[in-house]
C-alpha cells in the first residue's frame, strides 16, 4: 500500500486506544425504525431505518422554496428547518454551474416544539396532509455494509436482538465439539438461512491459503481502475506497493472518513464491551480488495472508506461522497486536470425505501449515479442477502440509456448453479455470482476468543484452532457483499481486455454493455 505509513493488524483486545465514551457512542443507534402501524396503508408504507432530524432535497427542486413551504406549514408547530448542502466544494470544473447533490435540511424544535425530538418522517406524513409539494424531498435513510449473518437493519429492532453480538463464541454453543458433527447440532444446515453464517458454511473464519499471490504484470503504462467504497483497506502481503491505494482526493482533499482511530481495517474491536470480540464489519473492505485483486490482478484498487465497524453509512454522507467521484470521473472524461479515471465501482452496501414503488425514491443517490455512469464507470452493487424480492437500493435503481451499466449481484453457492438461499432474488437482480465461503484477503486480526484446548510437547506450543486468529491474513466469508466484487473484477479484466479506458466516454460505456451483456450468460 504505496501511501499508507501502517503497521498492520492490530490485537482486538486494544480497542484501538478509543476510551469507553468513544466506544459507547460508536456502538449507540444512528438512526431509528420506521414500523408502519399494522392496519392496510393505501400508500405502502415499510419498515426502513433513518435519521430522524434530518429530510434530503435532491436537485431537482429549490430548496428555498421547499424550505419556505415547510416553515410556513409548520410555524405554528414550532419546527424550524435549517439547509445544509452536503457538498462544499468548489465547482470550477467540467460540472460548472451544477447545484449540490443533495442539500440537507436539518429539523429543528423551536417555540411550542422546544425540548421535543424531531421525527422526519412524522414532518413529511403531516406535510403531505397539509398538500407541501414534497417532489425531490426525502428521508436520509441508513445503509449497511453487511455479509450474511450480519446486517443488523434487518428487522423493526435495528439490532436485531437484544445482544447484536448473538453469541459469545463464534462457533455458537458454549462447546463446538459436544456432538459426532463439530457444530454442536446433528444436522447445522437445518437452520437454513442461519447455516451460512456459521463457521464451517460459509461464515466468517480464519483459513489457509498455499498457493502464490494473483500475479501481476510488470511496467504496465495504463491499469484498469477498480473503486471500492466501503470499510477502507488494510496492509496485505498481496497489496504490494501500487495495488490498493486508501487515500483518494478532489483538489487535495480526502473524499470519505480518514480517521485512522476509528478505521475498522486497522483497528477490529471499537465498538462496545473490552471483550476482543472483532467487530461484525471489520475487515469487510479487505476481503473485497482481495477478491477484485484475484479477479483481476493487474487492477489499480482505490479502497475509500465510507463504513463503519458496524457497516453503517448514513444516505447523504454516501451522497457526498459519490458527488465527489462524479466530479472527478466527469473531469476525467472531459480530459481536465484534478480527474481520476474509473473503470469500475463496486458498493457491497444498501438499505430498503419505505416506498419503493414511489419514482421519486432517494432521487438524490440515484442521479449522482447516474451522472457517474453517465462518464463511462460501471457500477455493481450488492442485491442484499435477507432471501426477499423487496427491492433494496442502490442495487435496484433503474440504469438509463447512454449510461455504463448500473448492475445488481445476488450471490451463489460455490456449485456455481444454485443461488444461495440468503441471496435476494428478484427481476431486479441482474447477474448472480458465487457468494458463499468465498476466500480472500483479512487483516491480520487475532481476537479475544481464545483455542479450546492447549497442551504443549517437545519445545512446540500446540494448541486447536482459535477460532478469532486471522493472522494468517486469509479467511472465508459469505454474502451478496462478495459476489459484487468478483463481478467488479471480472469486468474490469474483460475491459482492459477491450482496450480499457481508451477512448471518450461513450466508446468506454459501449465497451461495458458489451462485457455486461457477454457476462449474463456465463457461471461466476
């Protein structure tokens, strides 16, 4: 990693040096559930997660003017909506003249509402009675970057049970080797969805790679470019110097979190009790470095970091952050200086609308997109692995015409005929690709739990497997999450294969439906 001063992985017991204060608010809820109530909803309503002070404006409207509607509607109320543009940068180059991505309004309590907690979507249900024009208007919802097992927005408790933690030993009974089958159950795959996140089906464990690292050729002039938007990356052996790059800039600027503190690839347990136990997302941007870098060695890899160790990323933080790469893929395009060419973008993450039939849905994320798309770079993103056809987006947003493909990945067994029964499945699904007990690239993390059993001979320290030691730097993992980078890989090395990112914009996106198009009848 050529602009990293890193020393690697880093004991989880550590908490990275964050006190308890630090490691109580990063554990703390971002946002809050939306439970429509149980009664028939003419406008089909669904459970989303969002932040509860805060509604989006997407471009397409004023926002003088839907700010001056919403005051004047809710002036007796007490509500108060303050702007804040999501992007503060100087736009002097290929988009001039172009407003921000999304501007956020921030809900304030003032007069008669003082001391009450804002609710957004309490704003809009009643903004909608009183005939506000709420075109372009949103909530800013919560994404998670999640494999299998791990995505905690999954139900009306945004944790998912009373303990996000689920077990105190990943092998899941307080013995793993009670029974004939090492699992602790007679048959482990009964639990169905459940199976695949346990070690030994898929879940996240330690493994052993013996081969040579991908190879990668020498003094290449041009390197397709894969971008990753995620967890960031760590140190690997397989990152030598040039492969993965963390640390990517508009006009000089970090696009994305660049708190090493708080860097979930560095630092694997930062969130709740001093227990070791590594954190659900930590690593995620690392596995996914390492897949698209077997896919696809010759691959320049920008790992941005958006995520946290829990595989949070609020909506318009991710909006900021996209608006910035369309900037500097526009500029690349129209050949100016300050651009960054991207052949691919991969995001293994997404969140569920509480109105997706709604053609104004998260208008915002999409037209920036779109606009990314628009300059020639193929996007692919996670389809979600909750085993639904409910839309989840940004996988499920409609491409456009004149645009690279914007493309949505389940996952599949590693048969390579069956999709995994996690997997979301659905007409929006584009292409499936195998997901499960996919191995790849881990930080080199050695968490809290410790080997059943120690018994040392003949100078040899000789212990069973610690199920938490990853210091070997390989793992095996599952999830829609991995099935997106294999496909990312593979259509960069496709399209280097074509010429790469020669030519104008329109000769790159013609290169991509052409690849996308011959990948829908082959078995990742």
């Amino acid at each position: 990693m050529d602009d990293d001063k890193r020393t690697g992985g880093q004991a989880a017991g550590s908490g990275g040096g964050a006190s308890w204060e630090e490691r109580e608010r990063a554990i703390k809820p971002l946002g809050v559930v939306l439970q429509p109530p149980a009664m028939p909803d003419e406008n089909a309503v669904f459970p989303t997660v969002y932040i509860p002070d805060r509604l989006l404006v997407a471009p397409t409207r004023n926002v003088d003017e839907v700010m001056r509607d919403l005051d004047d509607a809710f002036r007796s109320a007490g509500w108060r909506f303050r702007p804040h543009p999501v992007v503060a940068i100087d736009r002097r180059g290929a988009r001039r003249g172009r407003a921000a991505a999304v501007t956020r309004l921030q809900v304030l309590a003032e007069g008669a509402a003082a001391g009450s907690a804002p609710d957004a979507w309490a704003v809009l249900q009643s903004a909608a009675r009183q005939g506000v024009n709420l075109d372009g208007v949103s909530l800013d919802h919560l994404l998670t970057v999640a494999p299998i097992g791990m995505n905690p927005f999954t139900s009306t408790n945004p944790f998912g049970s009373t303990n996000p933690f689920t077990s105190t030993n990943p092998f899941t009974s307080t013995n793993p080797f009670t029974s004939t089958n090492p699992f602790g159950s007679t048959n482990p795959a009964s639990a169905g969805l459940g199976a695949y996140a346990l070690p030994g089906f898929g879940g996240r464990q330690a493994v052993t790679w013996v081969g040579a690292a991908p190879t990668r050729a020498a003094d290449r002039t041009h390197r397709p470019v894969v971008m990753i938007v995620d967890t960031g990356c760590a140190p690997h052996p397989w990152f030598t110097p040039g492969v993965v790059r963390t640390r990517v800039e508009l006009d000089g600027v970090p696009i994305g979190r660049d708190d090493d503190g708080r860097d979930p690839e560095l630092n694997p347990d930062l969130v709740g009790p001093l227990d070791g136990q590594i954190d659900p997302v930590s690593g995620h941007g690392t596995f996914l470095a390492g897949i698209v870098h077997q896919a696809c060695p010759d691959a320049d890899i920008l790992a941005l970091r958006i995520a946290d160790s829990l595989g949070r990323v609020v909506e318009s933080d991710l909006i900021d952050a996209m608006d910035k790469i369309a900037e500097l893929v526009t500029r690349d395009a129209a050949g100016e200086a300050g651009g960054q060419r991207i052949d691919v973008l991969n995001l293994s993450l997404g969140y569920y609308h509480e109105t997706p039939a709604d053609v104004l849905y998260s208008a915002g994320l999409r037209l920036v997109l779109l606009e990314i798309a628009a300059a020639g770079t193929t996007i692919v993103c996670s389809a979600g692995n909750d085993a639904t056809d409910r839309p989840m987006f940004p996988a499920a947003f409609p491409g456009e015409g004149g645009c690279a493909p914007l493309i949505a990945v389940g996952a599949k067994n590693p048969n390579r005929k069956t999709v995994a029964l996690f997997s979301n499945t659905a007409p929006w699904v584009d292409l499936y690709a195998r997901g499960v007990s996919v191995l790849s690239t881990f930080p080199a993390f050695d968490g809290g739990a410790q080997a059943v059993t120690r018994h040392d001979a003949h100078g040899q320290r000789r212990e069973s497997l610690d199920p938490d030691d990853f210091t070997g730097g390989f793992a095996v993992w599952s999830g829609t999450s991995f099935a997106a980078p294999l496909v990312a890989g593979t259509i960069a090395a496709r399209l280097d294969d074509l010429g790469g990112g020669e030519g104008d914009a329109a000769a790159r996106i013609a290169r991509a439906l052409s690849v996308v198009e011959g990948l829908r009848a082959e078995e990742l």
